[in-house]
C-alpha cells in the first residue's frame, strides 16, 4: 500500500502505473478510494489511474489542524500529492464535492489540467444544505450520511450496491463527515467558472436530487473551454457504483471528443 506525505500529512494512494495518460480519481464526501473500486480496472485500460485517500480519510492521516473545511485547501493537497510524483500533465475526475476539487484545480494551476471531470459534481450547490442540516448532521454525522447516502441512490439501483455505498460513510471519521459537508455546501465558482478554459465534461446520474443534474449541466454552459454534459439513466448520485457499465459508456462517450488533448500528456 504505497503513501506519500504532503505538507505534513501522510496520504494513502493506489497507482495501476502505465505509460498512459494520467488520470487523478478523487472521492466524494465521507468516502475513500473504495468508492472507486468498480471503475479503476475498466479506467486503466486507457489511463494511468491514480485515487487518493483525502487527508483524513480512509488510510490517510489528519491533519495537525483538524479536518479540513473548505474544497480549496482539498485541490491543494491534490495539486502537490500529483507534482510529488513528477507529473506535470493530467486529467482529474472527481465525485460530488470533489467535482468542486476538480473545478478549482482547472482554475488554479490550467497548465496542468487536461480535462476536469465532475461526477454528480458542480460549480455550485442547490442550497439543499444548510444551517439546519447541519444542526442534524452534528447529532451523529455517521448516521446521517448513511441515511443520506441510500436515498440519493436510484430507486433503480440493486440493493446490493446501495449496502456497499452505505458502508463507505461507516468508515469514515464523524469529524471529517461533518466538515466535508459543510466545504461541499460553500461551494459557489458560478462567477469563477467563465473564466475555465479547461475542457469540462460532468457525467450526472438523471435520479440525483441531492446535486440535481441542471447543476452539472448548467456548469458545463458556463465554462469557456470545451465542454460536454451526459446524463446516466437508471443511476443517482453514484453512478459509478450504482450503474458502472452505463457509468463507463458515458465516460467513453464524453472523452471521445479529447484525442488531442490526451496525446498531449502521453508519458514518454
């Protein structure tokens, strides 16, 4: 199980090391690099697929200052955990609130970002989380992501699946769960987001309510770059779990579009 530090931090990492394009998965809130356990096999087919542990989650170690709060610091850890590893060029794909990670990296550092793209993410929330969820939230966060996490899943979805989404939020501390949710409902880049020259694609489960997809395909409109939305039927907020071969067929269908772009970060 490899580990880096960051800033102080030891991050867990998995690395299906290729010659190919580069490819950074970053988790949503309260999960891990599990949550991508049904699509990094089908990914490294044509990438090198790198997931992270965020600080504080799954196996990786807490910051000194507590958990972290705000998305911003979150791409930072991301930004500097890829130029540790010497890798100037990549794609990035992040789930739910690290759609808005994603975002911040095309933002901050456009030189290094091939492509962003959001999972059920976007550049700004619905309001759907506000002061008195979070008055809910703080009796026991566990809990209530675990109930959260099941009725954002499809009616569609097999049981079995939602049993495997409700489990990673078990694992995850109930401090960390709790801030993740309070960085995630801050998020608003609608002003910040016209100026993304990056290529946006946002691949959106039509059963989301939690980040409904106008969301994402309104995100995908305000970009200046280019840019693509894919809704995902039968699939909620996780579709990546929940639908995975409609998940990657979605995907495929969104980066076809990007041949340039990925020759481009091709390692020698």
């Amino acid at each position: 199980m490899p580990y880096t530090n960051v800033d102080g931090v030891r991050l867990y990492y998995e690395d299906l090391f290729s010659e190919a394009p580069p490819l950074l998965l970053i988790h949503g809130a309260a999960q891990d690099t599990l949550s991508w356990r049904f699509n990094t096999e089908y990914l490294s087919r044509a990438f090198r697929v790198l997931a992270i542990d965020l600080p504080g989650h799954g196996k990786s170690q807490l910051p000194s200052g507590g958990a972290v709060d705000d998305l911003a610091t979150y791409a930072e850890y991301a930004e500097r955990f890829m130029s540790g590893l010497g890798i100037s060029r990549y794609l990035v794909m992040g789930h739910s609130m690290a759609g808005g990670i994603a975002m911040y990296l095309a933002l901050r550092h456009p030189e290094r970002i091939v492509a962003a793209i959001l999972v059920d993410g976007a550049c700004y929330t619905s309001g759907t989380y506000g002061e008195e969820t979070f008055e809910l939230v703080s009796i026991n966060p566990t809990d209530w992501f675990e109930v959260n996490f099941r009725t954002i899943c499809s009616p569609q979805t097999a049981q079995e699946r939602v049993e495997e989404i409700a489990f990673d939020v078990r694992r995850c501390a109930p401090e960390v769960a709790m801030n993740d949710i309070r960085a995630y409902a801050a998020l608003d880049l609608r002003e910040r987001t016209p100026d993304i020259r990056t290529p946006v694609v946002a691949l959106h489960g039509e059963h989301d309510w939690s980040i409904p997809p106008e969301l994402g395909k309104k995100t995908t409109e305000l970009v200046a770059g280019p840019s693509r939305f894919v809704p995902i039927k039968g699939a909620g907020h996780f579709p990546h779990t929940e639908a995975p071969e409609s998940f990657h067929r979605a995907f495929q269908e969104a980066l076809d579009g990007l041949g340039a772009e990925l020759e481009s970060v091709r390692q020698p």
